[in-house]
C-alpha cells in the first residue's frame, strides 16, 4: 500500500525540475564569481575543463568569430561567457532527457529540491553581501577623480557615466550596499521569503544598471533575479492572496530533510558555521587587500592639482603652445594634458620631489611651487631660460564640488 504522505510530483513538474537542478547548479559552478570561500579552488578542473570545451565549441562547432578566448574577467558578457552559458543549457537539456529515461518512477525530488534552494540562497547571499560591503566602504564605485571632474559629459561612456554618479555620494553607497548586505536574510531558511523580496528589488536596480548603462555584468545580474525568483515559485500563491487579493495566508517553511543521527545533525551546524566564518574572514582580508592596493594606485602626485598653463608671449621651445591644461593626479608616471580644443592627451611623466625636478615632454625641468600651489617650470635651452607657470586651479570652486546636501532650497539647482 503507498504511503499516502509521500508528495506526488506531476511528470511535468519532474522534468522542469531535472532540468532547473542540471542547469541551476552548473550555473553556479561555473559563473561562481567569488562567491562562495575557497571555491576557485574547489572548481578548478570544471574550470579548466570549460576553458578548453567552450573555445573548442566555439571554432568548431558553431564557427563563432569573435575573440571566444577571452574568459571571464571584469566583463561577465564576454564571448565566451555567453558561448558557456549556451553549452550549459545543451549540457542540462541532454542531462534531463538521459535522467528523466533512468528515473521516471520516482514520485518527488524534495530534498533535491531542498538543497538546490539552499545553494541558491547562498550564492545570492554571498554573492550581493560581497558588493555590499565593498560599497558601503566605498570601494567598487569611487568619488570623481581630479581628471573626471574636469572631463566633458559627451566623452563619458555610459557605464563611466553611471559609475561617476553613483560614486559621487558616499551616503548613496552606503544605502545600496546597504539593500545588498540585507540578502544575508537569504541564508536563514525561515527568512527565504523575505531574502528573496528583498533581492529582486535590489537585483533590479542591478540588472537596471547594467543594462541601460551598458555594464558588463548583465548575464549575472540577470541570474540573482531570475534565481531570487525561483525562490519564490512555492510561494507565489500565498503572495497572491496576501498582496492582491487582501486575504489572510500563512506562508510555509522549507522543510529540512530529516537526519535520523545526531552527528548529521550536528555536522551540518558545523558546516553552515565553518563557510560563513571562512567567508567573513575572506571579506575582511579581501578589504584590507583592496585598501592596500588602493592606496597604492591612488596614491596621489607630489604636484597633485589641475593647472592651466599661463598664457606667455615668449618662443617656448620645450612645451606646445596649444597646451592649455595639466592634471596631475596619482602617483604614477602619467600626467594627463588637454590643448587649445580641449583634445585630451595622457604622457609619461616623472617627478624627483627631492631635487624638485620633473620631467615632462622629453625635457627636464626645475620646478618651484609657490605659497598660492602655483608651479613654476623653468629649463635652459640654447642658452637661454624657458619660463613656465602652471597655474593651480581649486576644485572646490567647481559646481559639483561646492554643493552638498541642504533641507532648504528655495529654487532648484539643476544646472
């Protein structure tokens, strides 16, 4: 006689399962993106594996003639990553029709099911905490450089410009990151509702981003939506009567498969403990590394500051008379240069800040900064000394620089 508690699972339900489980999972092996700790290593050989079947498919198969080798990096849209992502869908088609022939008698797949959601919240979890810490410590989006602040709107390109604006406000950052890190409700099983609504709207404004700003990351973005969503799926009913019908509805919990031994029990606790203590500790690291690295790049110029060459009727030999500004910004070996037409222009630079010299233009210069910031360059050439001032701007006098938040604003100020 059938055990009447057992769920039955319609034929259908099982197939569209089979092939959510194949492709759900491969997806997160493959398109990781740093989510869960340790897991580059883990994945290593799928990896590699897919370094070689996916520019092999590519050339072979398909006869694709972008640059399929260029694997995942910055960009999640690459060639390769959307080639991928169709082998995973051929790999889960195949894998569901060989499954469904093997195993077409069993009456459900819930504690599959169970452990597919609980892969999912995770890498959701992790994945958008990941962003948010790195936004609330204003990391991923930075404020507007000395060379952006003075750079024309029309030579932005869209994601430039979508990363200026949000980098702009710290407090804006914050509040993001913030809406990010509240995914962590994801990782408790009695929160999956709430983690999960709370993840749409957030994957939302990401996929919003990142498709109307042309930013590289739409295939991911995409997938914290369409899995927040798959979230859902038991729920939606409930939802329904509460939010449009106005009715009273009691939402269920996923129910945890059954462990008969304590030790399973127990070692599942563990686990759980062990990854997001491995995970925290990760995050942390990975912060300190990133303000290490930060501070380093962003290290800023001895000269640091905008300056406008001064206007000097004299023959300068040494420096082009269609120079008309001089940016330097970081502690590097560039400075960036715009003309007379505001054409831009990046050159090699190198500054001795000991012997006060500074090389620029393939000449070497003394240079002397005034009690004003002001730079003057001075070099022999034929006998004769070339004299030339730069003269230091205030970015603070800048429209973007000067206003800040106010309660009271008569008029607006839209310029």
């Amino acid at each position: 006689m059938p055990d009447s508690s057992i769920k039955i699972w319609s034929p259908s339900k099982k197939f569209i399962f089979r092939f959510s489980f194949i492709f759900i999972f491969s997806f997160l092996f493959v398109f990781n993106n740093g989510a869960f700790p340790i897991f580059g290593y883990i994945s290593k050989p799928l990896t590699d594996l897919m370094h070689w079947l996916t520019p092999w498919f590519a050339k072979t198969i398909l006869r694709y003639h972008y640059d399929y080798t260029i694997f995942i990096n910055g960009s999640g849209d690459t060639s390769y990553g959307w080639i991928s992502l169709l082998l995973l869908l051929i790999i889960a088609s195949a894998g569901t029709i060989i499954w469904s022939l093997f195993d077409a008698k069993r009456p459900n797949y819930e504690t599959l099911y169970y452990w597919l959601t609980t892969a999912i919240r995770y890498y959701i979890a992790l994945m958008l905490i990941n962003y948010g810490v790195f936004k609330v410590m204003h990391l991923q989006m930075r404020p507007p450089s000395l060379v952006q602040l003075m750079q024309p709107l029309g030579e932005y390109t869209p994601m430039g410009l979508a990363w200026t604006f949000i980098g702009f406000s710290k407090g804006y950052n914050i509040l993001i990151g913030i809406a990010e890190i509240l995914s962590g409700l994801l990782l408790f099983r009695k929160m999956v509702v709430l983690g999960a609504l709370v993840t749409i709207v957030t994957s939302i404004n990401i996929m919003s981003i990142n498709y109307f700003y042309d930013v590289p990351v739409k295939m991911v973005s995409t997938a914290l939506f369409l899995l927040s969503l798959f979230l859902l799926l038991p729920f939606v009913q409930t939802l329904f009567s509460i939010f449009i019908k106005g009715r009273p509805a009691q939402l269920t919990t996923i129910q945890q498969p059954r462990f008969n031994k304590a030790w399973k029990r127990k070692g599942l606790v563990i686990v759980k403990i062990l990854l997001l203590t491995v995970f925290g500790v990760q995050q942390v690291i990975g912060i300190f590394k990133t303000l290490e690295q930060m501070n380093a790049y962003y290290k800023k110029s001895p000269l640091y500051g905008i300056y406008h060459f001064e206007k000097n009727d004299e023959n300068i030999k040494t420096i082009p008379k269609e120079w008309r500004q001089i940016i330097f910004q970081h502690d590097n070996d560039h400075a960036f240069v715009r003309d007379i037409d505001y054409n831009p222009q990046t050159l090699p630079i190198s500054i001795d800040s000991q012997k006060h010299k500074l090389t620029l233009n393939s000449y070497q210069y003394d240079y002397a900064i005034d009690q004003n910031g002001n730079i003057l360059l001075t070099k022999t050439v034929e006998n004769s000394m070339e004299k030339i001032k730069l003269i230091k701007q205030d970015p603070k006098q800048l429209e973007l620089k000067k206003h800040s938040f106010h309660w009271i604003q008569e008029y607006p100020n839209s310029r």
